[in-house]
C-alpha cells in the first residue's frame, strides 16, 4: 500500500570460520604513558613560598594576640574579685 513502511533489507555478511580461536590482529595496543606534571617555574614556586610566609605570619600574630587578650582578662577578674573581697 501507499502509506505503508518497509523495512529496509540487510546485507548478508560473509561467513566466519567458528574455529574456536579469536582471529589474529595484527594491532596492539598503545603503550601506557606517564601523566605529565607541568614545570614549576621560579615564580610560582616563590609565590607559594611568599603566600605561606604571609599566612604563617598572620596566624601567629593572632595567636599572639589571642594569649594577650586571655591574660588581660584574667588579670582584670582578679583585680575585680579582690576588690569586691575589700
């Protein structure tokens, strides 16, 4: 009929010898490769190195604060608990 598909037909496809083996390929396989790791200029590493001095600095210096800030205050309450003893 006119509006009726069909289907297409398939091509015949030569004969496999079944031996039991898989054909011979003369392909191997591409050898395994490395990652390679960009090069570390001089730049970036002294980056880094600054960006760590900067950053060890700051901590410290708020470490330090912290510790002056805990002994003033447990100065403060013990010049305020001796003096409400009075």
């Amino acid at each position: 009929m006119f509006l009726r598909p069909q289907l297409p037909t398939t091509p015949h496809l030569p004969a496999v010898a079944e031996s039991g083996q898989p054909p011979a390929c003369s392909c191997r396989p591409a050898p395994a490769r490395r990652p390679v790791l960009p090069a570390a200029t001089t730049g970036a590493v002294a980056a880094v190195l600054v960006g760590g001095v900067v950053l060890t600095a700051l901590l410290a210096a708020v470490a330090v604060t912290a510790i002056s800030v805990a002994v003033a205050a447990l100065v403060l309450r013990s010049l305020l608990t001796a003096q409400h003893r009075r």
